[in-house]
C-alpha cells in the first residue's frame, strides 16, 4: 500500500514538472516570433530599404528650374585637352604712327585698351610749339624756301658762266634734300592729328600724354578683332593623332566653367598643322582661324579641346550634370515623381561641354542638368513620405 501510493506521488510530480517545461517552452517562442515580426513591421512602416532616394517635390523642382536629359548612346569625338592662345588673324592689325615730332597728347580723355574706334577717327594730336627747337615741319618749309631761291639765282649765274658746274650741282642737291624733307614732315602747322587707319578696337596704347615721339613712332595699335586665330598647342606625345584633329571646342581663361565655345560654330576652320615641334617645348602648333562675336581679347589664354575620331554609341551627358564629393563624381537620376537617386559615375574624357561616362549610366536613365545642384543640398534633408513602397 505504501509503494503504491509512492509510486502514484512520483508520477503526479514528473507530469507536473513536464507541464511546466513544455509551457514555457510556448511562452518563449511565442515572445520570439512576436519580437522579429515587430521590428520588421517597424523597419517597414518608417520605409528603411530605400537608402539614397531624395525626396524633392515638383514645387521644388519648379522653384529650381530643374531641367533632365535622357541619356541616348551618340556619336563622341577622342578629345586631347591642351593649352594655347587666341591670336589675331593676320592683316586685322595696324600700327597707329606719328606724322611728326612733337609732344604727343590724347584727344579723347581717356583712350584705353578695347575702346572701339572708326577709320580716320582722330586718336592723337601732336604739337611742336613746346619744343626747344621749334617746329621742324616749319623749319623744313624755310629751309626749302632758301633753297628753291638759292638754285634759281645759282641757275642765272652758270648761264653767264660766272660759277663752275660743281656748285650748281650743289645748289640742286641742296634743294632735292629740302624738298624731300618738306614733304616728309607735310605742312608748317604746329600742331596735327593723328587718326585711326581703320575702324576696330584699341589693342593697346604705346604712348602716354605729354611723351615726346619722333615722326614714324608707334602710338597704338588697332585692331578689328573680326577674325581671329586659335593656336592649340599640342604634346609631342599625341603626334599620331595629329592627322585626324579638324575641330575644337574652347573656353578662355577669362570665362566661367560653362563658357564653352566651338570652332565649327563660329565660322571657324582649320588653318595649319604644324610637323614639328618648336624651340624647346616639346609642342607642335595647331591653327584655326573663326569669327569673332565681340567677347573674345586677343592675346588670351585659353583651355582647348582638340577634336579627334569620332566613336560611335558612347553615352554622355552634359557637364552640369556631374557633381564632385571627395574626389567621387555622381549624377542624380529622377526614378520616380518626386523622388531621386544618387548615382555614382566613373568619367571618361571632355569636351568641355559633355563629358563621357564610363560607369553608373544606361541607356533611358534620367539625369538632372539644370538643378543638379539644389538637388544635392536637398538629399540632406530627405525623408521619404510615409506608406512609399515601390
């Protein structure tokens, strides 16, 4: 009797210790399970996953004038960027001088570099009358005067033989070197201007008010800056290319990033190709001769692109597009309304207004141009709306 009801105390005591186990075993799992299927409906009600898109609404972008290109592989030329400088175009120059000597003053208050000026327009006035010597114009006349009076009275008296040849020969050299010299320094007058031998823009100014020049010095030059020449320097290193360079884009040190200009564009066209290089630079030039549109100085330097073989299917986008975060490069693409990405790109070569890419970029991507900027400042502040899913 006593074993049994020990044996029936130790089953109730197993069975009672099994129960527990087994219901907090349930209690465990349960608490598990409910936790992971929380933080997943959290993670998903605050929309983490979508790292990287910016939120920037269309009163934003209207606010910006935010402009997209499409990327469509197109025909890309080899660039090879090189240095040189705009020249003016031969014959487009001349050379102010003066008529006589004398003290040289303005006629205008201020004649300065890049004053447009019309031919025979009056540039200098110079004047003799301060000089210690006096006017040599008016000293050339008199002295053409004695002579002319000397040769006819030394002509009257050879006829009557009353003076030998030799110094009738010297009175007639007398009077050929005055009246060369009369001629040379025009009439007596004390003062004369000097005028602009064709219309154009004032290259520079040789002289200043109240200098003393002597007849033929230079007082300015003048040119009419229509026709301008591009010479492109080039590297000994990219001489195999030489043959297929025919175009160029440029931007002159003078002009922002976006200033870009075409050859082509600009009635330009190739004018030489040197064969080889000059003094000691390691450099063979390259000319182009184009029009100008009134915002090119000769005499500037300027960034060129040389354009070489076209390629075919390479993808590009306008330089704008492109931003620069320690030392990575990235483009912004709309993949929805409203909503952008950041995308990292590698880049290829410029032609200073598109750039090729060589990663990041397919065909049908939508690129912000214009905006691209505002974009960017916009990606600190982004918060997806609640509820976005894709």
């Amino acid at each position: 009797m006593k074993k049994i009801l020990l044996y029936s105390v130790a089953f109730s005591a197993a069975m009672l210790l099994s129960a527990c186990q087994g219901g907090h075993g349930h209690d465990h799992e349960g608490h598990e399970g409910h936790n992971h299927e929380g933080e997943s409906a959290e993670k998903e009600a605050h929309g983490e996953g979508h790292t990287g898109e910016i939120h920037f609404s269309d009163a934003q972008a209207k606010a910006a004038r935010l402009q997209l290109y499409e990327v469509q592989p197109s025909a890309f030329s080899e660039i090879i960027e090189v240095s040189g400088r705009l020249l003016p175009a031969q014959g487009s120059e001349a050379t102010v001088t003066a008529t006589m000597s004398g003290i040289v003053s303005q006629n205008r208050q201020s004649l300065t570099e890049g004053m447009a000026v019309g031919a025979g327009q009056t540039l200098f006035t110079i004047n003799a009358k301060p000089m210690a010597d006096g006017n040599p114009a008016a000293a050339a006349q008199t002295e053409l005067k004695l002579a002319t009076q000397a040769l006819r009275r030394a002509e009257d008296l050879a006829k009557q033989r009353l003076i030998t040849q030799r110094e009738l020969e010297e009175a007639q050299a007398r009077y050929e070197t005055a009246k060369s010299t009369a001629q040379s320094l025009g009439n007596a007058a004390q003062s004369r201007s000097v005028g602009a031998p064709m219309g154009g823009f004032v290259k520079s100014v040789l002289v200043r008010p109240g200098d003393f020049v002597e007849a033929g010095a230079p007082l300015a030059v003048i040119t009419q800056s229509q026709r301008l020449q591009l010479r492109a320097d080039l590297p000994e290193r990219h001489y195999s290319a030489l043959a297929q360079i025919s175009d160029a884009n440029f931007r002159m040190a003078y002009e922002p990033q976006s200033a870009i200009h075409s050859v082509s564009a600009l009635g330009g066209r190739l004018v030489s190709k040197g064969r080889a290089s000059e003094g000691e630079g390691f450099f063979v030039p390259i000319i182009f001769e184009l029009n100008n549109q009134g915002n090119l100085v000769a005499g500037s330097f300027a960034e060129i692109f040389l354009k070489g073989t076209p390629r075919q299917a390479v993808i590009t986008v306008p330089n704008e597009a492109i931003t620069e975060a320690q030392g990575l490069y990235f483009v912004y693409l709309r993949i929805h309304p409203e909503t952008y990405l950041r995308q990292e790109v590698k880049l290829g070569s410029t032609d200073g207004s598109r750039t090729e890419i060589l990663e990041g970029l397919k065909k049908g991507d939508q690129v912000v141009t214009q905006g691209a900027v505002q974009v960017r400042l916009a990606a600190n502040a982004t918060v997806i709306p609640e509820g976005h899913s894709h």
